[in-house]
C-alpha cells in the first residue's frame, strides 16, 4: 500500500495504473471484497430494513446494506459492519414507496423531524407543486418540454443563458 501511495503522489495524484497482481494484492492487504445485487435485491433491502427496524434507506444505501448482509464471502459474525448514507430516502420516494409494498405515500414513512429538514422540505414542496403542473414555471427552474419540440435546441439556449 506504501509503496502503491507513493507512486500515486508522485504521477500527481490522479491515477495510478495497477497490474492485475498489484489490484488483487492490494485488496487482500486491505480487505477488500466486492459484491453487488440486483433491482429486486436493493427494493428487498429497503423493505427488510424498513420491516425490522422502521427505518427508511434509500436505494443507494440499499446497495451498502445488502452487501454487508451477503458477508462478501468472508465469515463475519465477529465483524461490526458500518454503512453511512449519502442520500434522503425522499430522494427516491417512488423507489422507496415501491419497495415498501406498493404505491404507499411518501408521507406514511417520512418522519416528523426529517419534514423539517431544509432540503427535504424543498424536496417536499417541489412534489406537492409539481402534482399541480400548472403551478410550476420557468420562474421557478423548470421547463416544460413538449413531444416532438426541438428540446435540444431549446436546452442549449437555457444552458446558454446560464454563462
């Protein structure tokens, strides 16, 4: 690892290209395992977390959490297992929602204090205005495209008037 870290300081930091035996040897002095799930997989976490903890993840941490219960081949009832989340749940309500059985609002497992939370209060007030679309406008940042415009053509002229 010392030496893989000098290496990488001294090419500036930004990519180190490892042999196949330096990447496996690395991974085995640091641990490392790989694992991955599918679709259902990461709804079948959200749900067993939510169902044995009343706790409500997100997708993305579904995939740390279903790979800390598949153990990654390594035997490890001893080992205490951390995953921390980057991401609200009401992030991905309608990934949530699904996976925990169904079309069930997001208001049903969101708690009291997280509606409170600044970002989660935007994220809260966007869904409920954007169930009315003739509430939204550009005054607010979003843009209605309609089939068949020439959306590129009109983004590009957004973007544009951004610089």
């Amino acid at each position: 690892v010392k030496q893989g870290m000098k290496r990488w300081k001294g090419e500036g930091g930004q990519k180190v290209d490892l042999t196949e035996r330096e990447r496996v040897s690395l991974a085995e002095e640091l641990r490392l395992r790989s694992c991955s799930t599918s679709d259902k997989g990461i709804s079948e976490t959200i749900a067993k977390v939510y169902d044995e903890n009343a706790y409500v993840i997100d997708p993305h941490t579904a995939v740390a959490v279903a790979a800390a219960f598949a153990d990654c081949e390594i035997p490890t009832s001893n080992v205490v297992k951390i995953v921390m989340a980057c991401a609200h749940p009401a992030k991905f309500s309608e990934a949530v929602s699904q996976s925990l059985g169904g079309n069930v609002p997001m208001s049903s497992w969101i708690s009291e204090a997280d509606k409170k939370h600044p970002a989660v209060a935007d994220i809260l007030n966007l869904r409920q205005r954007a169930s009315a679309p003739t509430t939204l406008s550009e005054h607010d940042g979003v843009h209605h495209f309609k089939k068949g415009e020439d959306w590129t053509t009109k983004l590009k002229g957004l973007l544009a008037s951004l610089l």
